[in-house]
C-alpha cells in the first residue's frame, strides 16, 4: 500500500512546529517515529495534508533526573533508550518495563515516548485498510452511528493501547503536551 500524497514539514524549533501546528490546525499530523502513524495512513485511516516530523528538534530528546526536581523524559526519547537507561531502570524500573513491553526492539528504537503516550484507539474494524472497511458500515470513529465491535453499542469501543501509559499514570506522572 502507498501513503497518501501530504506536504512535508520538518522544522529544528519547537517554535516552528507549534507555529506549523497552528497554521494546519486539523489538517495536520505530528510524526516522530512513525511506527503507528505511517501504518494508519497507509491503510487510509488518516489522510493528512501536512505531516510535522518533530525528529530534528533535539531539545524534546532526554533523561534528566535530579533528586529534587524528580525524572524528566522528553517526548522525543525513544522507548529503547527508556527501556535501557540506567537511572529509569534504578529509580523507576516500572516505566523501563513498560518502554520494554512495547513491540518489538525494533519498533523501540525508533518509537518515542509522546508517541506512545498520544496513541489512536486500536479497534478491529477501523484499524484495517480503506477497501475493508468499506465493507462494513462507517463506525462511530470515523462519523458513523454504530459500532461494529459491539452490535446496538451507543457508543466506540475502540481500545487505547499504549503500554507506558499505565506505569505513568502508578507513578502520578505530569505530562505537558
């Protein structure tokens, strides 16, 4: 399957991603890694006209950790430094297990943290190609009235799926997006 066509941006300033985010508001999808987002467009989940990469911005990739100010990981940091990092593994081995559990090493080493945090809901039916899905009646999810998980539901039962999420929330986490 091939991506749709989009406009590339890839700014080296946090503030020319926010300022491209708000000049494309709704028409626009932020990529770090890609592992989710490149899948969904190619099944035409998502059809972006203007796709963000965020990898070239260095400052949204750390670990800092002092005793006082507690452990700060950039949106940016990929799973697999998360899941290996001596500090997280010592202070917070909770988060390194769960950076661990996420797919495969492969999809950890280029996966970020923010993009597993800011995952799509996972649903049998939506997570399929265009062709298939045209096979059903449009769900909830996509401006449908019914879902097709769940026969007569009144509302999606599509699942959210990340597994950083869980150990976040355990450890009363602060996230700023």
């Amino acid at each position: 399957m091939r991506i749709p066509k989009f406009e590339y941006l890839a700014p080296k300033k946090l503030e020319d991603a926010v300022s491209f985010l708000k000049k494309y508001k709704g028409d626009i999808k932020v990529v770090a890694g890609g592992t989710d987002l490149i899948v969904n467009m190619k099944q035409r989940t998502i059809t972006p006209k203007y796709l963000i990469n965020l990898k070239e911005i260095a400052d949204l990739d750390f670990i800092n950790y002092k005793k006082n100010d507690g452990l700060k990981i950039g949106a940016l940091t990929a799973l697999r430094t998360i899941e290996k990092s001596g500090v997280i593994r010592e202070k917070f081995p909770v988060i390194a297990k769960a950076a661990h559990e996420v797919a495969s090493v492969q999809i950890r080493n280029v996966g970020t943290l923010g993009g597993n945090i800011c995952l799509n809901t996972r649903c049998w039916y939506y997570n399929q190609p265009l062709y298939w899905r045209k096979s059903f009646p449009f769900c909830f999810k996509v401006g449908g009235d019914c879902c097709n998980v769940v026969k007569k539901g009144k509302q999606c039962y599509a699942l959210f799926s990340a597994d950083t999420v869980p150990a976040l929330i355990g450890l009363d986490a602060k996230i700023k997006v």
